[in-house]
C-alpha cells in the first residue's frame, strides 16, 4: 500500500510542476520559482504516515495544479508597451480580474 502511495505522490507531484511549467512558460524566475516551492512542500511532508493525511495532502496537490492550470495566466508586455494575455481552453469559465495601472507600474518598477 505504501508504494501505491508513493506512486500516487509522484504523480501529483509531477502534476504541479506540469502546472507551473506551463503557466509560467517563458518565464524563468516564476519556473525556478515555483519548482522550488512544490519540491519544498512536498519534502516537508515526505514523513506524514498518516492515511487521511496523506489523502488531503494529495488532494490539495491536485487542487492546486488545477488552480495553477486554470486560474493562473501571466500577461506579457507587448510591443505597443501594454500587456497581452494569451487564454487557452482551460481558462474557458474563469473569471478575469486584471491588475490596476498603479500596481503594473509598481511591478514593473522592482
């Protein structure tokens, strides 16, 4: 049962970083980012024996690379000096909240 566990880790491990490596294609402080802070929580609870533990964790892992896939989309500045942003089918039923001009200016300033 424990290597079925395993087995099913490494998935959803695997999972979040797909997530992250499409959501953040092309952007390399984000990818290395975010590979690290998947990796860091998942290696927080390597230990965890505990089955219902380990069912909500790997829930929540699958949550997560979900909400990455599909909440998630990095708009990119364009040649016109705005930003695009570039949806695919999995943002069909999201809601789109776009940042104010103030807070792109702080962003853009750091």
């Amino acid at each position: 049962m424990a290597s079925g566990r395993a087995a099913e880790a490494l998935r959803a491990y695997r999972a979040v970083l797909k997530a992250t490596r499409k959501s953040f294609a092309g952007d390399t402080v984000m990818l290395n980012g975010s590979a690290q802070e998947v990796r860091k929580k998942f290696e927080e609870n390597r230990h965890v024996t505990s089955d219902s533990d380990v069912q909500r964790m790997l829930d929540e892992a699958r949550e997560a690379a979900h909400f990455i896939s599909t909440m998630i989309v990095q708009a990119k500045l364009s040649d016109r000096g705005g930003y695009e942003v570039k949806l695919d089918k999995e943002h069909a039923d999201a809601t789109l909240e776009v940042p104010s001009e103030e807070l792109l200016r702080k962003s853009g300033s750091q």
